[in-house]
C-alpha cells in the first residue's frame, strides 16, 4: 500500500472530513461515505504530488468525455481491458474476439460494437454483451 493511501486510511472520520475540505476547498457532500471520501482525497493528494493518472488513463478519459459530448452512450466495453479475448460458442462454431484499444476484432475486421459482431455470427439483432455473456438478461446469463 503506498504512503498517502496509508496516512488517509488512519485518518479518524473528523480529520477526514477536515483534510478533505481543506484538499478540494469545498464543504464535505452529506451524503458521502467515509469509503468514498477517503478515495477522492488520496486522489487529489496523489495528483498534487504528480502522480495524478497516467497518460493512457488520461486518454481514455479524454475519449469518454468526447463520446458523452456528442451524445454517444458510453460503452459498458469500456471497462474490458484490450487484449481480452472472448470465446462464444454458437450453434457447435467457436467464435474468438479480441477486444482492442480502438474496439474489437473478428475474423480480421475490426467492429465498434460486440453487438455487431453478435449480429454477424447469428445474422439476428443481439445485445453484444448478452451475447457473450457480458451482461445477464433476466434471471440468468447467455450461455457460452
């Protein structure tokens, strides 16, 4: 555990409070918990100290906020990590996509969205992650 998380985490709930104002110079939401107060005030110490996020971190944030300024929905996908190969079984076939930096690729060709791959290898409308069992639908998850 590094330094700063260690000096936050031995924080008692009132110093807490104190040294999380002080960071961000705002008033300490009412609604916060003591979990999420402590991230976001080793987040602003770590950033003061220049150890804020990385410049893929920063990249891919930088990518999220243009997605939502144009109104893109945000892809759950995002959270996969590029190099993730997914397997799917369909009607006895094996499918292997490999999720990349810039979306997914299958067969060679590159897609934006699993749910078109999904729509390639069944040629019927699917929910990508349902699919390849990324996401449960109703009460329980796409086989695969």
């Amino acid at each position: 555990m590094n330094n700063i998380q260690s000096k936050v985490d031995a924080l008692n709930p009132d110093e807490l409070k104190r040294q999380w104002t002080e960071a961000w110079g705002l008033t300490v939401p009412a609604k916060i918990g003591q979990k999420m107060l402590k991230k976001s005030l080793v987040h602003k110490l770590k950033e003061r100290a220049g150890l804020g996020l990385t410049s893929e971190d920063q990249a891919r944030l930088k990518r999220l906020v243009d997605d939502y300024k144009r109104g893109k929905t945000v892809r759950r996908t995002e959270s996969i990590k590029s190099g993730t190969r997914l397997i799917r079984v369909w009607q006895g076939k094996k499918h292997s996509v490999l999720v990349t930096d810039k979306g997914f690729e299958y067969n060679g060709l590159e897609y934006g969205s699993l749910s078109k791959i999904a729509a390639v290898i069944t040629g019927t409308k699917w929910n990508g992650l349902v699919f390849f069992g990324l996401k449960k639908k109703g009460p329980e998850v796409a086989a695969s």
